[in-house]
C-alpha cells in the first residue's frame, strides 16, 4: 500500500482526503470542525483577566493569560486530528502524509505529532485551503513519486 493521506487544515476547519498515487484524483475521507478555536475569547472564558500592581511605583495594569483560550482550543483541535491520523496509520491506512495548513496551525500539528507518525509526512504546505475546491487542492500536490 502506497496510499497518501492528505490533510487541509486551519485552526478550525480540516478535511481529510486519500490519493492513491501521485496524480491520483482525490477521495474525501472525513471533516474534523473545532468551532471553539472561532469563538471569540470573551465567549470562552467565564471572567475578565485578573489586574496586577507593578512591583515598584503604582503603576496598575490587566493580565492577560501568557496563552490565549483561543490558542489553546488550536492546540486542543491540533491534538484531536493527530489523534485520528495516529489510528489511520496504526490502522495502516495510509504510508505517507502530506499537510497542508495555515502556518501557524501547522505547527500546532507538528508540535502535537508523535515522532512515528511525523516520520511519514512526507509533505509539508503552509498554506490555507480549507473549503477550497478540490481542483485548487490537487493543484498543490506534486505528481512526482512521493518520499
């Protein structure tokens, strides 16, 4: 099996679609959607940030988290879709892995990926095309053999 995964992904949104070889048409598989990384931070959290003294003079200021809820709920949806690639690949679904996604939310996955599972992205796009067409998809993976 030589299948690849291919996973488009924002902070929010993913798709997950199977190509069986390079140049292969693409089958959707599965949609993942975490809409608490698009609610607005004071929806999420209960209370306003705490308000502190600086610790010479009187200067008062608001404290805001280090992270960010809406940080945190990427982080939380990064964990759910690596969870559900770790069992296509136990499942051997797939050999290799491409990713295409919004920067930051790339590294989100990649911070969220075992070791195994990294070792077959063969790979990476940063870039956003999530709820775009699949021709515009296809169009950004190469039709060369893969990795």
């Amino acid at each position: 099996m030589n299948r690849n995964w291919i996973l488009v992904a924002t902070a929010s949104k993913a798709e997950l679609y199977s190509q069986e070889k390079p140049g292969a048409e693409l089958a959707a598989i599965r949609e993942f959607s975490h809409d608490e990384s698009r609610v607005l931070r004071q929806d999420l959290a209960s209370d306003k940030p705490g308000r502190s003294y600086d610790s010479v003079g009187g200067g008062r200021h608001g404290m805001d988290p280090e992270n960010s809820v809406r940080e945190e709920e990427s982080r939380r949806f990064a964990r759910e879709v690596v969870d559900s690639l770790e069992q296509g690949l136990r499942d051997h679904e797939f050999a290799k892995l491409t990713l295409i996604a919004e920067p930051k939310f790339l590294g989100s996955l990649r911070k969220a990926m075992p070791a195994a599972l990294s070792e077959h992205v063969s790979i990476e796009i940063p870039k956003n095309l999530v709820g775009h067409a699949v021709e515009e998809i296809f169009s950004v993976l190469p039709t060369r053999p893969w990795h």
